[in-house]
C-alpha cells in the first residue's frame, strides 16, 4: 500500500504546454499542482467544488489576495500523475472510468498542493472532472489505496465532457 500524501496534479511529461492567466485580486492560495476553474470575469482560481469545470492545473505557487498572473498547464489533453485519495482502492478495472479531485489545502512550507482524485466518485458520469487513462509506472505504484493514477481533463473548459465506459 502507498502512503497517503497527495502531491497534486504533475505533468507526466515534460515540456506541457503552459500559458499566463490573470488571478482576480481576491483569489484564494494556490499551489503548485490545484486543479482550477474559471471564474465568471475571465480570470483562474482554485475549484470551488469538485464538479467544477476545469481550466487548468496551477504551474506555480500564488499566495491569497494577490491578484497578477499565474501559469498553468492548460492543454485538455495534458496527462497528469495524481493520488488517488479515500478509503477505497484503485483497481486496473477503474481504468477507462470517470473521477473528481479531491480537494485540500496545499502544504504551506513547500508551496505543493495536496489535491488528489476521489475513488468514492469513480464512474461514467460525464460531469466527472478527470479520465483515469491508467495507474501510473511510477516505480513501486500498485493497484490497492492510495495508488498513483495517470488521469486527464474530461470536464475541461476547452473540450466536450464525454462517459466513461
């Protein structure tokens, strides 16, 4: 079994695609790794629940109330690593299927987030948030609690949500 310590949403490969974003003045912390929504002026923020659309994953830290810009990998088609979260396992048949994030607040000493996806919301919804495409080959990663999964956006703001199988 893998420990539990969600480490956000990373880009599997390098070289993702990332663009500059505006962060409204009374934005909420961010860190390296959230998963973010669009707010209704046109600017990037931290998801407000899990079912929100996404816009991106955060490419850098943004402290509270600070307003400017922001990067983020943006591309809906981007392949991210993140851990599974909850009590309940991820198994090589939830391949195919649908998840939301789970949201936490992200360690404040290394500016890292500790976003993850929810195995309680795993199914074919598409108001899903994320596809999971596999279980990540990271080295020592299994099936079981806590594993590393390789997801990308299925309710992303630029592409049409689709069901799972």
């Amino acid at each position: 079994m893998m420990d539990n310590a969600p480490f956000g949403f990373r880009p599997v490969r390098s070289g993702a695609r990332i663009r500059k974003y505006r962060v409204p003045a009374t934005n909420s912390v961010i860190h390296v790794g959230d998963v973010l929504r669009m707010t209704p002026t046109g600017e990037v923020d931290l998801i407000a629940t899990p079912g929100d659309w996404v816009s991106g994953i955060a490419a850098e830290f943004k402290a509270a109330n600070s307003g400017g810009d922001i990067l983020v990998f943006d591309n809906p088609d981007e392949e991210f690593v993140v851990q599974a979260t909850g009590t309940a396992s991820m198994l090589q048949t939830h391949v195919g299927n649908l998840i939301n994030p789970s949201i936490a607040g992200g360690n404040p000493v290394t500016r890292i987030s500790r976003h993850g996806v929810d195995m309680a919301t795993v199914g074919t919804s598409s108001a899903l948030a994320f596809i999971i495409k596999a279980l990540s080959d990271d080295y020592g990663n299994m099936p079981g609690q806590f594993a590393r999964v390789v997801v990308t956006t299925n309710r992303h703001l630029f592409r049409q949500p689709t069901a799972g199988i």
